[in-house]
C-alpha cells in the first residue's frame, strides 16, 4: 500500500493522532509508521498486546510507565569513543532507571499481561552504570561531590582556603586605618580571585595586583600581597577540580560506550512498549474495540466511526464478501457517502496496523493485501475538485493491480463527464473489477448503476437516507435499497412552482416515473416499518424492564418470607428455651418441699413435671414445624465444598470436613459440628441468589470505570454517590480510583475527603497531581 493512499484516506492523520498518545519520541516515530501488516499471527499479536495495554491503563491508570528520552545518540556517540556532556550523561541515568521501573512493574503482572511482559523482558538490566550517573551527576548537570573521593576531598579543601582569604580580606577591610583607602568595605571576585576596591588616588598605600579597574576610573580592584598565595593555592585546587571532572565525566562516557550495544537493544524495547501504550491511550480516545482479524477478503463493520470526526457521529454498519463483493453506494449530496467510504478504508488499515477501531465488539477484518482508493477532493477540507483525467488515471493504475485480496473504493465513479458516457464507463470499471475478484465500494449518482447492482449476482446496492420533510441528511448507510436524488421533493419544499415540478415530472419517461414512485412507496413502507421497528424494540424493552421488576419483587417477598419464618423459629426455640427453664426450676423447688418425703414419692413427683414439661415441648415444636418450611429432601452422600441445610439451625452452609457420622460445617461466621443425619440438601433459593451475586460481581469488575465525576452536586447529592462508587470499585478489584469534584470554592472537596477519612474501604487519599486533574481530583487509594 502507498503513502497516495494513506494521504487519500487520511491514514497519514490517524497515524499523527496516535504519534501524539505516545510518551517519547521513540514510541511517537512508530507510530507515525504504523502500516498495515500481511500476517495474521502478527496483526493478532499487535491486536492483543493493545488490548492488555489498555486493560492496564484502565485498571492502573496510575501506573509509573514512562520517564524515558530519546538518548539513541548519546548511547551512539558513547559507543564510538566519544565524551559526553553532563546533562547527556544524566538522560542516559534517567532512562535506564526508567526502563528498570517499568521491567520490575510488568515483571510482576507478567500473568495479566503476558505480552507487556515479554516486552519488560528484553529491557536489559544496567544497574551499575545507572547508578553511578545518576550518584554522579544532579539533575542540573553538575557533577555530585560523591562523584568521588578525590572530588569530595579537593571540594573541601577549596571552600578551606576560600574561607581563609576571605577571613583575611574582611579583617582587612574592617580595619581603621585600612577603610580610608577603601571605596567600599566589601570583598569582591576579579578573574577568579579574591579582590578588595581600593580608591585610586590611594594606589600606593595597598601593595597588591591590579586586576581590574571601574567604569568610571576611580576604583582599582586589587589583590592584596598578603593574599596572593592564598590565592594561587586556590586556583591549583580549582585546576584540579576541573581535571577530577573530566576524568569522572571519561570515565562515564567509557561506561556506557561499553554497553552502547545493550542499552541500544533497551531503547528498541521501550519504543515497542511507549508505541503499545500508544495504541491503548488511542484506544481510549476512540472507545474503540479489537477487530476480529479473520481469513478470506471479507469485512464486516459494526457502528464503526470516522476516526477523525469529531461531536456526535452517526455510526456506519458495513459488511462486504458474505452476501456480496461489490456494493454501490448512491443517494444526495452531501449524504455521507464519501463518509461512509473513508470510515470503510480507515477501519480496513488501522485494524491490520494492529490498532483498535471505533466500531461495536463483533467486527470482523479479513486479511486485505492491498487497498486502492480514488476519492474526490471535493469532500477535503485541503484540496479542491480534481480533474476527470486524474481520477481516470487513478482507475487505470487500480484497474492494472487490483484482483483477489484488494480492497477498492471509488468515490463519485463516473463523474466529471458526459453523464451517458460516464454511466457506461463506470459500469465497465466496476464489472471489470468484479471479475478480477476484487472487493469493490463505489459511490454514485448514475440511476444505471443502480439497475446493474440489481440485475448482477453478489451486487449490492445501499443508499445514505435523506430526510424530505426537513430537507437534510441523516447519515445513515442503508445497505440493500438504491438511492434517490430527492431533487423534485427539495424544489418543491424551497419554494419553486407546484406546475413546474410537474411540469418536470412529465418530462420523464414512463419507465422513469414508475421506477420513481415505486422507489418513493419503498421508502414510505421502509419507513413506516423502521418506526414499527423501534415501538416493537420499546414495548420489548419496557415488558423486559415489566418482568425484571416483577421478578425481583417477587424474589423480595420470598426473601421476607423467609424472614419471617426465621424469626417466628427464633421465637418459638426461645419459648422452649424458657418452658424447660421454668420446669428445671419447679423440679427444684419439689426436690426441696419433698425433701424429707420418701424417695419414691419424690421422683414421681419428678417424673411427672418432666412429662408435663415433654408435652408442653411438643405442643411447641409442632407450631414451629407448620410455620418453617420443610427442609431439603435427605442427602445420599456428603462432601468437602458442598452447600447443605442444617433444620435445627434454619440455616445453610458450606461443609467444611467430615469425620465419620460428624461434619464441620461453616455457617455465617462461625463452625458447627453436626451429625450427617441432620444435613439436608441446600435450599435452592440460596443457591442461586449465590450464582446472582457471583454474577453482578463480574459485571462490577467488567464495566466500573476509574473516575468518578461529582461536578454539579451538592455534598447531599455526592457523599451516597461517593459510597456506593467506592463499594463497586472495590468488588472489582481496583487499587486506585479518582474523585473528580471540580476546584470551585472548595466546599464539595472539603466534604469527599472529610467522608472519606472515616470509610472503611480507604486506605489513603491525596490531591491530583500535574496531569491528573490538580486541586480539582482527589485520588483515592482501596484497601
């Protein structure tokens, strides 16, 4: 494929797009040279790798992935012997820590994202030379005291004697007798020396070396004697400073030169990733989808977008080598179909450059070897109308190459020309295509067009709907009805003459004003169907909505039902709990009135307040058996893991061990030991209240986003909001979430952050940094 047709589709502007989420110049120079790709495991792989990249910025968005330059020259020069300057040295330091944090960072979720993985995999570990630049040299490019030893030791000697000289000079210049001389009492720098301003008149009364004289002449600045070899000893120590420098800078430069290779090999593995991020920020962008790439030459869009527009899109459904090879696209100006083309060959590159694209999941991209496209430049922004012969030599050299595998798509076919002869010609164009194997869009005004979509096997035509009652276009792709140029509907409703539309209208022939009116009465049925359409579509959906509520209430009611059951058993094993009670207590009390009574006469006595107390037992454990609903059918086997009914208890639980007739069983919070005899099969509207709540965690973790947009509310409104964003966040498992509560006065964040100190699903919070949102974000951290 070749740039005249990237330029054609504006693929060259998608690709400057995607430069633009890059973190780097590394990554932003593959992007800017993202081609489609010929092999399906390669285009799959791409695919995917986006898709765990995205996966990653959406769960971390946070996530320390960045921080690396462009230094491919640096390492270079370093490699070829070469000193490098101190802030070079420093941009190498940052980068090789930059790829160690990103390796350890995927390294460790190697098992989520495997392909990110096997990138962090080729980032080369350079510790040593990592650390010793970055211990060496400062962010501003100055070298470090702990640079080395020498420098540490030859720094300390210089401020040493620069204390001393100036110790010296100030007791000079505080001197009486000194001071005269003295245009001002300071000490100064001349050359590198230390220096005091002596008035000139007074020359010869401060024995010393002139170094500089004033502006105006009446100030010489002059080293006195008595500090000259102060001074000298200081310029040596300097001297050697700068030796010690540039031997540590050497030694640098010699470090990296000596793994120029392998920090090269580091690089090309960060561009991969920064591109790989790249494509997912993209993706974000976009609210694309990955494509199913799929042999054979056949595409299948679904709500795919223009990738370029921006504001509300209508969506385009396209589908292409099913039922058909070639489509032709016919309907009014300015309907979209140049639109609908572009969307077409955009999606077709991007998704076998191994991008997302913005259409709906299910979109399927076959393998394309080539993609041809004659579009005319009146629908650019950039270019004007090109000429019939340039669009003709465009045909030529498509007509020439095209075959099995090739994507074509002409815009405007035929146009520019006699319309009869342009007819003709674009119908041979598009037969010789067909025959060639190839897959063919083409959009047109030629009513021929139309009939020749009709009358050929495996060619469609489709149309861009055009509303007459408001005169505009409503974007939409209809795939399978024909266009109408809609011109007497328009003339009518702008105002021109009732008789001369009809005039116009007769001028017609027969066959013309039949196959008119029969297209106009397709159109009003397809209307009246589509709006049939969609009341079915809203009647379904309210009788959905209907039987979803109906079903939960009834789930409600069986829920309080059990409640009250529950309850009622509670209330009935308290009752036994207090009968048996008052009956041990008037055992005692027989016991002691028939304490000097015969044995015999005792315990019948006895024996009779326990049968009473037995039948009063009963009578209540009869009650409790009408109002708690009979228990599961009997268990055949029991094992670890199973969900059982305890009727004792009124409760389920899960087994956790079974030792010969006795099973631990775990209820709630605490563990029972109950005999086997006792279980009973779980109640199944446990179960699947289980199974409920297994599935609306999953939907959680599917569908919860990052941030939470508070912006608008009051404190009333955001705090529940804030709850129940936080409980859904944390069930899908995200570490990190973002308040977004807008700066304004600060009352709404006063409240979030005082709210969130006391829940329990925080574990910390902070304000937004530079790029995440500032004063107006407050990033929260989950338990």
């Amino acid at each position: 494929m070749d740039e005249k047709t990237y330029k054609r589709l504006e693929f060259d502007r998608v690709r400057q797009q995607l430069a633009r989420h890059a973190a780097s110049p590394l990554g932003a120079e593959l992007a800017l040279a993202a081609s489609p790709l010929a092999d399906r495991q390669e285009i799959e792989h791409l695919q995917q790798e986006t898709s765990q990249a995205a996966e990653l910025l959406r769960r971390e968005p946070a996530a320390d992935l960045g921080g690396w330059l462009d230094v491919r020259q640096q390492v270079q020069q370093a490699g070829q012997g070469l000193e490098l300057e101190p802030l070079d040295l420093y941009a190498v330091g940052q980068t090789l820590a930059a790829a160690r944090r990103a390796k350890k960072f995927l390294s460790e979720r190697e098992q989520q994202y495997p392909l990110l993985g096997l990138l962090a995999r080729q980032l080369n570990y350079h510790n040593e030379v990592e650390n010793a630049i970055l211990k060496s040299i400062l962010p501003g490019g100055e070298i470090a005291d702990q640079a080395s030893s020498q420098l540490a030791a030859i720094r300390r000697n210089i401020l040493g004697a620069q204390v001393r000289i100036k110790n010296r000079l100030e007791e000079m210049i505080r001197s009486p007798q000194m001071q005269k001389y003295l245009q001002d009492p300071i000490v100064t720098m001349r050359e590198g020396r230390y220096v005091i301003p002596v008035k000139v008149e007074y020359r010869t009364q401060v024995p010393g070396l002139v170094h500089d004289q004033s502006a105006s002449g009446a100030t010489l600045f002059i080293e006195p004697m008595a500090v000259v070899e102060a001074n000298n000893e200081l310029r040596a120590l300097l001297a050697a400073e700068k030796q010690e420098i540039a031997r540590i800078i050497r030694e640098l430069s010699r470090a990296v030169g000596l793994q120029a290779g392998l920090i090269s090999d580091t690089l090309r593995a960060l561009a991969r990733l920064d591109y790989a991020l790249a494509r997912a920020r993209y993706s974000q962008a976009l609210d694309g989808c990955a494509p199913e790439i799929c042999d054979g030459h056949v595409l299948d869009l679904k709500s795919a977008r223009h990738p370029l527009l921006t504001g509300e899109v209508v969506p385009v459904s396209l589908h292409l080598g099913l039922d058909f090879d070639t489509l032709v696209i016919t309907g009014s100006n300015t309907g979209g179909k140049t639109v609908a083309l572009k969307t077409t060959g955009l999606c077709v590159l991007m998704a076998l450059s191994g991008l997302h694209i913005p259409a709906a999941p299910g979109s399927r991209v076959g393998l394309f070897r080539r993609v041809f496209a004659d579009i005319g430049d009146e629908q650019s922004i950039e270019q004007s109308l090109s000429t019939f012969s340039s669009h003709m030599t465009n045909i030529v050299g498509i007509l020439r190459q095209a075959g099995p595998g090739s994507l074509v798509l002409l815009d405007e076919l035929g146009s520019g020309t006699d319309p009869t002869e342009g007819a003709a010609l674009a119908r041979a164009i598009l037969e010789e295509l067909h025959a060639a194997g190839a897959r063919t869009v083409a959009t047109t005004h030629y009513s021929e067009l139309k009939d020749y979509a009709y009358s050929t096997p495996r060619v469609e035509n489709a149309s861009v709907e055009f509303d007459v009652e408001t005169l505009r276009p409503t974007y939409r792709l209809l795939i399978g009805r024909p266009g109408r140029s809609n011109a007497f509907e328009i003339a009518r409703r702008l105002g021109l003459a009732p008789a001369i539309v009809e005039r116009a209208r007769g001028l017609l022939s027969r066959e013309q004003r039949a196959a008119a009116d029969l297209m106009q009465e397709l159109e009003k049925a397809r209307q009246t169907a589509e709006a049939d359409r969609q009341a079915a579509a809203v009647a379904r959906r309210q009788a959905e909505e209907l039987q979803e509520k109906v079903q939960h209430l009834e789930q409600e009611l069986r829920e309080k039902k059990q409640e009250m059951l529950q309850k009622a058993a509670e209330e009935a094993r308290l009752l036994v709990k207090n009968a048996r009670q008052q009956a041990e207590e008037i055992i005692r009390e027989l016991r002691e009135k028939a304490a000097s009574a015969e044995a015999r006469q005792r315990e019948q006595a006895i024996a009779a307040a326990r049968q009473e107390l037995q039948e009063m037992q009963g009578k209540i454990y009869k009650r409790l058996a009408r109002r708690e609903p009979p228990p599961g059918p009997p268990l055949a086997g029991v094992q670890p893991g199973q969900e059982v009914f305890i009727p004792r208890f009124g409760q389920s639980g899960l087994v956790l061990a079974v030792d010969g007739q006795q099973a631990q069983v775990q209820v709630g919070v605490i563990k029972v030991n109950v005999s086997l005899a006792e279980l009973r099969a779980a109640q199944p509207a446990r179960s699947e209240r289980r199974v409920q709540l297994g599935g609306m965690l999953a939907g959680k973790t599917k569908h919860i986003e990052t941030r939470l947009d508070l912006r608008g509310m009051t404190a009333d409104e955001a705090l529940p909001e804030v709850d129940k964003y936080l409980d859904d966040a944390f069930l899908a498992g995200l570490k990190q979430v973002q308040l977004v509560h807008g700066k304004g006065t600060g009352a709404l964040r006063a409240a979030v952050q005082q709210h969130l100190k006391k829940h329990p699903r925080v574990k910390s919070f902070r304000l937004g940094e530079q790029g995440e949102g500032g004063l107006g974000v407050t990033v929260v951290e989950l338990n």
